[in-house]
C-alpha cells in the first residue's frame, strides 16, 4: 500500500466518523476499486462494505446495495463464500427499502440467487433452495420465471437430480446472458464444477455373491471411476484444474436387519484419472421382507474448498437364508453299566445352530449284546428351535462285555423344507 493510498484510506475513515457519509463513501468506493485492481482483495473488501455503511445512512439504497455487491465480489476472489454470502444476506434487508418495483424484483433476485450459489459451493443445497423459495413471495411471478439466474438455478436443481448432461450444456450456452462480476463468474463456475463432477463421477456398487445365510458377512464393493474428471480442467469454459476429491464421510442406509460391520479409513483422496475401490463389509442378523442396502451418500469435496454430498441411488437387495441347522448328541451313563444289571442311558439333542430343526425324527440303534428294557427307540419332535434342547432316556441291560458301537440317526427339515440327515456313532464299552 502506498503512501498516498494510505494517507486516502486514513482520510475516508475520518469522514465516515465525522460522519461525512457522501464523502466518504465516493472514497471508499475509489479505493475499493483501486485495491481490487491491486489484487488486494481483504482491504478491497472492507472498503466496499465500508462504502456501503455510508451510503446506506444516506438511504441511498440502490448505490449500497451495488457497494455490498462489490464487497461479496472480492471476497469471492479469495473464495470466501461463507463471508460473501454475509454480504448478500445483508443486502436483501435492505431491498424492500426500494421504491421502483423492477429494481426491487432485480435486486431480490439477483442477492438471493447469489447467496444460493455460495451456500451450493459449502454443500448447503437445500439452504440455498429455501431462500429463493423464501423470496419467490416478494417478486412479481413473471419476472421471477423468465430471469436467467433463476432459469440458472432451476436447471443446477435438475441436473443434479437427473443427472443429464444436456442440462449443463444448456448452462453452459446461457451463461454469457447472465452478467456476472469477475467474482461471481468464479462463483457460479465453481458451482458448476461441482455439477459437472456430480454427473461426470462413474460409480458401480456391488456384494460377492447373490444368496446367504444370517450367520455370513456380506462383502460390498463400491468403485469409484474418476477418468471422466479429466474433462472438466480440459474444458475451457470451466477454468478450473482439478487436484483431487475427497471423501470424508460415507453414509449407508441399511434395513433393521443389517448392520455395518466395516467401511472404508477415511478420508478417501481420489486423484483426478484414479479408479478407487471400497470395501464395506455387513452383518446380517435375521430375515425380513424388505432387506436393503442403500443408497449411499458420500461428504465430499474438491481441492478442500468446493464442498458437496454425492448420492449413490442403487439400492441392493441381497437374499437371505437361514443358515443350515445342525444338531449336537451326546449321550451319558446315569449309571455304571454293569453285565446283567439295568441302567439309565441319556441322550441328550442339542440345537446350537441358529436354524429351526422341524419334524425332527430320532432312531437308535443298539448292538444284540445290549438289550432294551425300557424306552423306544424312535422319537419325533415337531420343532427344536435355536438354543433349545431335549433329553431322551432309555434303560438297558448288558448281556456281554465288549466294545459296542452306538447308532443315533436323524433326519429333519430346515426352514426352507430342506431334508437333512445325519448319522451319529457313540464308542460303548462294557467291562468285566
């Protein structure tokens, strides 16, 4: 800062405390040029809204609201959207205050779609959605529907949501209608920079396999394809040279049956070009009709200054079986088995799996050398849930000593009507 700008700048300070406001504001204004060309945007700033200040306790409010304007313009060159966005909410107090009903339509229009812009580049869609929304009430409908900026927002709105790229192309042809300052071009192309990732990112999500059963994780691949980024920076219109995307938080919706088990570390950095691949792994804990994973929502950013969510819509539908029940059987003397002597054999049926076992049917088999004195040999049972067992007792008498074996058959349906058997054999000795 030279001299002579600062001897000016000291001079346009006296004159607003003197309260001087015509004066000073014709010198604060002159100095905000001047700073600006001079790229020093933080005291070009502060010149402006200064400028504003004073003209505003003229009620001059046509030639405030364009000061408050240039003021948010230079925050714009340092990417102080949240600062900007303070000088535009600011002016849109004002704008009531104008008398001539076109100024006014213009200037609601104009603050508003601004702050929405600022509020887009934070990922603060929505915000931005009902301040126009708010406004819309106070313009005259047809000049609300045919103004650029508003047709700007309207088709941001629909490309984001469809997706589609001749919307962007149709961005693209109307931007020159729309005039920008140097700042709020890089606002809005900022913006559209975001639009244009959001359609452009290629993402495919899917599981290991089709089927599986409660007591399976569930392996889930999400890859993201970056390659077509390389267009936005290769696009003349955009004037923007991509570094990197970052993701910085993944949100997953899951039906009540699901829980996520394991998600990517984060932060994910994706270089413009760079394929990444995603793992999440999911824990299924019981059936449901409407079982679901998705859709995905992904906190994201540019370069750690253009900020927006990125929505995966796939949703997946994996199906789900009760995993195959399987019975534990084990039997144990109540008694010492003794030759000639009747005893009390236990077998004991458990279903530690975490599958029903239905119509379950038993069968035991004993050698010739040992007699049945009491019991049946065959059981059924209509049900063994998960965690339930039964006892069966049988009496028997020894005929001979020796080494026996012991059969126990089963056989019973899973939850699906499956047939499952099995055999179980039991080492029995008899001693002297």
């Amino acid at each position: 800062m030279g001299k002579n700008t600062a001897k000016q700048l000291k001079k346009a300070e006296q004159l607003y405390k003197a309260m001087q406001y015509k004066r000073a504001a014709k010198l604060f204004n002159s100095l905000g040029n001047e700073f600006l060309n001079l790229k020093n945007f933080e005291v070009a700033k502060d010149c402006f809204f200064n400028a504003a200040k004073c003209i505003m306790n003229e009620e001059k409010f046509l030639i405030g609201l364009d000061a408050l304007r240039n003021a948010g313009n230079a925050s714009l060159f340092e990417l102080k959207f949240n600062e900007a966005s303070e000088f535009y909410l600011d002016a849109l107090e004002y704008v009531p205050s104008i008398r001539n009903n076109t100024e006014r339509n213009f200037n609601y229009i104009l603050f508003s779609c601004l702050s929405y812009l600022c509020s887009f580049v934070n990922g603060k869609h929505e915000e931005g959605i009902n301040l126009i929304k708010k406004i819309k009430s106070y313009v005259d409908d047809a000049y609300f529907k045919e103004n650029p900026l508003i047709r700007l927002i309207k088709d941001i709105t629909i490309a984001l949501k469809d997706k589609k790229e001749n919307y962007l192309d149709k961005i693209e042809r109307e931007f020159k209608d729309i005039k920008f300052r140097e700042g709020e071009t890089i606002l809005a192309k900022h913006a559209l920079v975001i639009v244009k990732t959001n359609i452009s990112l290629k993402t495919t999500v899917s599981l290991d396999k089709n089927e599986y059963t409660t007591n399976e994780m569930i392996n889930l691949k999400l890859v993201i394809d970056s390659k077509p980024l390389l267009g936005i920076f290769k696009n003349p219109f955009y004037n923007y040279e991509l570094k990197e995307l970052r993701i910085s938080k993944i949100g997953l919706a899951l039906s009540d049956n699901f829980t996520s088990h394991k998600k990517p570390e984060l932060p994910v950095v994706i270089k413009p070009g760079q394929t990444q691949k995603l793992e999440f792994l999911i824990k299924p804990h019981f059936q449901m009709e409407q079982s679901f994973i998705g859709p995905f929502k992904l906190n994201s950013d540019l370069d750690g200054h253009l900020i927006f969510l990125y929505e995966i819509t796939d949703i997946l539908i994996p199906i789900l079986k009760s995993p195959l029940p399987s019975l534990n059987i084990s039997i144990k003397n109540l008694r010492p088995p003794l030759i000639g002597q009747t005893f009390p054999l236990e077998i004991l049926v458990e279903n530690k799996s975490e599958g029903e076992a239905l119509d379950l049917n038993l069968e035991v088999e004993f050698p010739e050398q040992i007699k049945v004195m009491r019991g049946t040999l065959k059981k059924q049972i209509y049900s063994l849930k998960s965690n339930e067992n039964m006892t069966w007792e049988i009496n028997l008498k020894p005929l001979e000593a020796g080494d026996y074996i012991i059969k126990i058959k089963t056989r019973f349906n899973d939850p699906d009507q499956n047939i499952i058997e099995d055999i179980n054999e039991f080492p029995f000795s008899i001693k002297l």
